[in-house]
C-alpha cells in the first residue's frame, strides 16, 4: 500500500496583537503499518514566520515522533490524531496566532 494522504491543510495565520502573519501546514497520510509507523500514521504540522519554524510537529524516520522547537528538537509522545490535533491547536494559541477550522 502507497501512503494515502487523508488531510492536507495549507493557511496563513493572522498575530492576535501585530501585523506579524505565519503559514501554517499540516499533512496527515495513513501509511502502511511498521516498526517505524506502528500506527499506520505519518503526520507533518508546522508553524513558521518569515521561513523560520516557530514550531513543527513530524514522526519522519529514523527519528521518529518529535517536535521541534525553533531550531531545537524534542521528544513527543504521539497519542493519536485528535491529541496532537489539540497539541498544535494549544500551541499556535500560545504563540499569539488566530486559528479557526
């Protein structure tokens, strides 16, 4: 089985308090389940500002589910769709910006 996009969304966010505007992705794919994807899930969502990520969440191999920070990367405990779907909500609200689905 090929990797199935199953959601894609690609938005420009507005600041709450400024001028300041940041692009914001996020790709979903159901992928045939491994060692490296033992939920049969690959995901990429990303938050940056002027081309420089302010975050991202990503399960890419070999490093597996992590998120990065700036230019730092940390660990992340994937807990299914709907929990990092609430990560990444929380965190764009932490980071000042406007999110509406």
């Amino acid at each position: 089985m090929k990797a199935q996009k199953i959601f894609h969304q690609k938005i420009v966010l507005k600041h709450k308090g400024s001028s300041r505007l940041a692009i914001f992705e996020v790709a979903i794919w159901r992928v045939p389940v491994t060692r490296s994807y033992p939920e049969g899930i690959k995901y990429r969502a990303w938050l940056s500002e002027e081309g420089k990520t302010i975050f991202g969440f990503d399960n890419h191999q070999p490093k597996g589910p992590h998120l990065h920070i700036g230019d730092r990367e940390v660990g992340y405990v994937y807990r299914g769709i709907s929990a990092l779907r609430e990560d990444v909500v929380a965190m764009i609200a932490e980071e000042g910006f406007i999110y509406e689905d």
